[in-house]
C-alpha cells in the first residue's frame, strides 16, 4: 500500500493569522478599468436528503459534519482570500495554490476540506455499496490482485491514519515533482490504481494524483453513529453506502486525463525535436557555404 505523511502546520478555525502573508504572496489586485471577476465560494447541497444514508449516517451526523463543519470552512475561506488574488481562482486552483509545495499557506486547510467535503458527499448514495463493474472492477482486480483485497487495503488506510485525516482509492499518473512532500517521482508505476492516506486536509490533488474515492476519518464524521469505532465506520461505508457509478465515472475522467497529459507530451517532445532537426540543417548549410566560399 503506498501511504504518505505529511507533516506541516495549517491554520485551524479562529487562529489568529500573520497579518504579512496575504500581502506578500497574494497582492491586492491594482485598480483597473474593468469589471472584477470573482465569486464568493458558496456551501454545496447535499446529492440527497439529510436522512436518506440512514440507518448507516444518520441525519444528526450531516446536521453536524456538512450543516456545520463544512459550512464553517467555506465562510472562513472567504473571509480568508478576500481581496486577494485566490478570490479570482476556482476551488481547486486555491488548494493548489495554498498548498504552495508543501509550505502550506492559511488558506489551505479550509480551501482543501471545501473540496474533500464535496467530494467525499458525492462518493455516497442512498442504498449504496455493493460491488463496481466495467473497467474499474478490472484495474481493481489487476492492480491488487481482487476486489476484496482493494476493500481491504482502503479498510487498512483508513484506520490507521493517525489522528484526522482521508483514505482514498486514487488513480496514479503523475508527472510532477512536487516539492517538500512525499511524492514519488513518474516511474513504470504509473497509471494504476493505488490507496493513499493523508493527514488533517491534504489530499491527492498535491501529488498530481486522481482522486476517485474519499472517506473521511476525522472523528466528527463517524462518533455520533460510532462513537470510537473507526473500523465499523469504514466497514459500513465500503459495504452499504458507496457509489460506484460515481467512482466508475471519476476513473474515467482520469484517464481520459492521463491520456491528454500523454498526448501533449508526446506532441511537445515531436516539436523540440523537429527544431533541433532544423537547426541543425541550418548549421549545416552555414559551414558547406563557408567551405564554397573559401
């Protein structure tokens, strides 16, 4: 199982912050004769009912962890990126951003659980669970052998993540070195499923990584259900709220993705050798003109 711990300090609700950091890295944007565009980041809807994951969530755990806890970050990120140039870019953008290679910024935790929350509210469904089919059941069964031996390496994860944090079934095509992270660089592993796990709010996002399933293991999204029990609480959600139609369609974006990425390189590799090809001609003709003249 590849795992990764990163360890680095995030702001949390109501610390105070350096009054130096959004000025520096974030500038206030000049004024200018045109509209400015920006949108302030809103609390998404559930894909469902507060009750509709009972008895396996109960309405009183969304009540808490989306009414409240989601909520609480999406209007402390607004606050946080006001005025700044974060308010322009799209979620995903400020996580990235904010995340800033390791050095995470304050903005980070908040923008990056904004994002996991959506995502992991999409990865269930009311009568969920069950088992996947197409091409996800056959990347399961050919990168870990079966799909209860994915089950049980996500059940793994998840339960011994130390303190807060996410398990995810990610797809793994990465070509970026990210800095000051434990990320390990593009080999001929590439292009398979793997489980990750990762501390407090970071997710896959930051080691160039495709999500396509998310569990929460931060304690206020299982106690009022579970109390302490984190291993019936994963049990529960990979057995009877999962939804694999979900996690089917996020693989394919993936790939589709990894074949993009694939195409561009190979487009851009073409490119830099027919200049080199050129240029090459060019010194070449340059040196049998010198030889003509002489």
């Amino acid at each position: 199982m590849e795992s990764f711990s990163i360890s680095s300090s995030c702001a949390t609700l109501g610390t105070p912050l350096p009054s130096h950091w959004k000025s520096k890295l974030f500038p206030k944007r000049k004024n200018v004769k045109m509209a400015k565009v920006t949108s302030k980041l809103e609390l998404k809807p559930l894909p469902y009912a507060l009750e509709s994951l009972e008895p396996h969530m109960s309405r009183e755990t969304l009540e808490l962890h989306w009414g409240r806890h989601h909520r609480e970050h999406v209007e402390a990120l607004n606050k946080l990126i006001e005025g700044s140039e974060l308010e322009e870019m799209e979620l995903e953008e400020i996580v990235l951003s904010s995340y800033n290679k390791g050095n995470i910024l304050p903005p980070f935790i908040h923008a990056a659980q904004i994002w996991n929350h959506n995502f992991f509210w999409q990865s269930m469904k009311p009568g969920g669970g069950g088992r996947p089919s197409g091409v996800l059941l056959k990347l399961i069964e050919r990168d870990f052998g079966s799909f209860e031996g994915m089950v049980k390496e996500f059940k793994r994860a998840a339960s011994s993540q130390f303190g807060s944090g996410w398990a995810w079934l990610v797809y793994k095509a990465n070509q970026l070195d990210v800095g000051n992270a434990v990320n390990p660089l593009p080999s001929e592993e590439d292009n398979k499923l793997v489980v990750a796990k990762s501390p407090n709010a970071v997710n896959p996002l930051v080691w160039d990584y495709s999500p396509i399933l998310a569990i929460d293991v931060w304690e206020h999204a299982y106690y009022l259900d579970f109390e302490n029990r984190r291993d019936d609480y994963v049990s529960v959600f990979m057995e009877n709220l999962v939804s694999w139609e979900v996690v089917s369609s996020r693989l394919e974006m993936a790939i589709e993705r990894a074949a993009s990425r694939q195409r561009q390189e190979e487009e851009r590799s073409e490119e830099e050798e027919m200049l080199h090809t050129e240029a090459t001609e060019v010194y070449l003709d340059s040196e049998s003109d010198d030889a003509e003249a002489d």
